[in-house]
C-alpha cells in the first residue's frame, strides 16, 4: 500500500494462518470494533508484555464489543507455544511472507541487525464495526509498548 493508513481509512482485508494452521480473516470481524496488535516477534519482552496486557484486558474489550487480532511474521509453531505459554483468548496469526506488514507498510529491515530479516514496526490499528480505522498508533521503534488506556479509551468511544 503506497499511502499510510489513517483515521478514516478502510481496514485493508486480509486471511492469515491461526496458529492452528486455520484461515482468519480481517472481514470476519465485521459488525465488531478490532483491535489488530502487529508485533516484531513472539516471545521477546515488549512483545509478551503488550500481549499478556491485552489477554488480562480480554473482558474490558469484550464488553466494548472489540475481538483482538495479533499478527507477527514467527512460523506457525513458534506462535502456536507462543499462544500456549500464555493461553491467549485471541488469534495469533502468521505473516510469514510478511505480505500484510508490507500492505500495511509496517516492514523493519534488517531487525534486530540481521540482515535481510525484515519484521514488523510494533503498531495498534483499533477500527470500528464497519472496518474504519478510528485510531493507529504507530511505535516510534519496537521497544515501546502501546499505551493500553488510549486504546480501551478509543474503543469506549466509538
């Protein structure tokens, strides 16, 4: 995608693998707020954190009628024990070749220092029932984490 997705846009459309080797797709949500967590990889610290924040927050989003997606370019194994270790009441989907972080234009190259490995810029896309994006935060570099009460804030108030 050339342009940079804002307020006010459509949630661009997406089917990724569950770690259950399942299709979910971002239309599925439909009639829902979503909150889609892109994160540069499973089972690092700010990762476990933002995610373990958004599971023990499951039942604040659930009565703002929000379902959470994350999405992170890991194989399918590494999130399945990733959802396992932490028992997550939500998908966590792989972008294995990484053609949603590039429609979304959220590709870090060379992560971590590694050369030609690109992951995703940790960023919080919150749209509301009929797909339109109400809220983004984009992280100013992977090792910060979303403020959490913006989000339930946002999601309060759409």
């Amino acid at each position: 995608m050339s342009e940079k997705l804002v307020v006010g846009f459509q949630i661009p459309n997406f089917t990724l693998k569950d770690s259950d080797k399942n299709d979910v797709s971002s239309s599925n949500f439909k009639g829902k707020k979503l909150v889609v967590a892109f994160l540069p990889r499973a089972f690092t610290g700010v990762c476990d954190k933002e995610v373990c924040t958004l599971q023990d927050n499951i039942d604040n989003l659930s009565k703002l009628n929000a379902n959470i997606i994350t999405i992170t370019v890991d194989s399918i194994f590494v999130n399945k024990k990733f959802s396992k270790k932490y028992n997550f009441d939500f998908p966590v989907l792989n972008d294995y070749d990484r053609k949603v972080i590039e429609l979304y234009g959220l590709g870090i190259e060379n992560f971590a220092g590694l050369p030609g490995y690109t992951a995703s810029n940790r960023t919080i896309y919150v749209s509301d029932e009929n797909g339109v994006i109400q809220y983004v935060w984009v992280a100013s570099n992977p090792g910060v984490e979303p403020n959490y009460n913006e989000i339930q804030t946002k999601l309060s108030s759409i």
